[in-house]
C-alpha cells in the first residue's frame, strides 16, 4: 500500500522536563522559562519523563488555555525521539485507511457498549479496527515494544467486544502504532498488566488480527514507515 500516512507539528520548541505535577500536566524550561505544559498521554511515561530529559513542544494559539504549550516527543538516546501524542495514533491511521481499498470508512464507529476507533466496509463485510499507541521499550536490538505502560480497563473491555464482534461476522482488528524508532513487534506488558495479556490471547485466538505499525520519528514530526500483518504469536501466546 503505498500513501502518504504522516504528521509534522509546527510551532514547535525544544525544552527540558522538570517534573510531572499530575496525570496531565508537567513543569518544563523552555526558552529560558518554566513554563506548565499539557501531557496529551494517560499513560505513565516513566521511562520518558524523567528529570533533564529533552522534550519538544508546541506551542498553542489557544488563550483560554491554562497551559501554553503541549508535550509532543521525548529524546532518549538509545532510540532519539519519543513520540508521546496519544491523538497520533489515530491521525496517522485515518491517513493511513484513506488510501486502502474500503466503500466506507467510519471513524468512532459504535458496537455494544464500545466505541472503536475505525469502522470500514469493503462490499458487504465491515471491518472493525481498534488503534492504541506504543511508547514503551527495554531494549531497541529486541525490535519489541510493550503495551499497556498503564493498567487498562478500557482496553481489556475492547477486546471482549473485539472477540464478540468477531463471532457476529466483523473482521476484527487491534492496530499499535509504535511512536518510536526501531520497534516493529508489540507484546502485551505482563508486569503491568496480565489480564491484558490474557485478553489479547483470547482475542487472537478468536481471530482477532494483530496488526503494527512501524515508524519514523523525529523531534517534530511522526511517519507510518511499515505494516506487519498476523505477525507471529508464538512467544507472548505461550507466556
């Protein structure tokens, strides 16, 4: 599939994390100043944000905002930038399923008590696809990253209602876009969580397609460079 699938911030600063004062909002220098700054990310981030760490922003045009800048990627030198966006993932794959061979493509699609990120149609088969972000490594030589960074009750009750869709005709499908240099595979995070685990090994099982997204990240900007397909499961489903 050959497109275009890629995000390049503008009015972007370099600047240096300080702390993290809650789930959503950081101190950081930039430009000389210490300035509050928006998380775009629920996730724990602890092996991002971490005291001196270079981050880049991008500055708002919002003035009714209590913050001026949003944190959009963290430098960590064994895999340069970070992408931390969480509204990325979903940018990218709208960009992505544009150019796909779909009659329909339905964003916030809603199924039971769920709603999922993309509902496509090609002919008379829908296809249901669920998009999480990727933003944890232990190590880039493994090409590994790990999903949940962060217990996840919204993602264990998306799979449930992957597996059920999947019984009612819907191709199902729980796409990670890895925000980060280097990674092309995605293990569920057992430490964090296992009943994720638990639940992506009922999911595959059930048909449930597995897909990732490899890209290219830089201080500014994110690109979809590769797609694996129903890669191979023989490590994490015998866990």
């Amino acid at each position: 599939m050959k497109q275009k699938a890629e995000i390049k911030y503008e009015n972007t600063f370099e600047g240096i994390f300080i702390q993290r004062l809650n789930r959503f909002v950081a101190e950081a220098e930039v430009d000389g100043k210490t300035e509050q700054i928006h998380i775009m990310n629920t996730g724990r981030l602890e092996n991002l944000l971490i005291p001196r760490a270079r981050i880049t922003v991008q500055k708002t045009d919002n003035p009714e905002r209590s913050t001026s800048y949003d944190l959009i990627s963290v430098y960590k030198p064994r895999f340069k930038w970070v992408n931390v966006d969480s509204l990325a993932p979903n940018k990218l794959m709208q960009q992505w399923l544009q150019c796909g061979p779909y009659d329909m493509i339905k964003p916030e699609y809603q199924y039971g008590d769920s709603r999922f990120d993309f509902c496509m149609q090609i002919g008379d088969r829908k296809i249901l696809r669920e998009v999480k972000g990727c933003t944890l490594s232990e190590d880039q030589k493994s090409g590994i990253g790990y999903f949940p960074d962060a217990p996840t009750e919204r993602g264990i009750k998306h799979l449930e209602e992957l597996i059920q869709a999947s019984k009612e005709g819907y191709l199902c499908q729980l796409a990670f876009v890895i925000q980060m240099n280097g990674i092309h595979l995605v293990f569920p995070n057992n430490k964090i969580q296992p009943a994720f685990g638990t639940a992506l090994y009922r999911a595959a099982k059930a048909g449930v397609m597995i897909l990732e997204y490899g890209c290219h990240v830089e201080a500014d900007s994110i690109k979809v460079t590769s797609e694996l397909v129903d890669t191979p499961r023989k490590q994490w489903l015998s866990d």
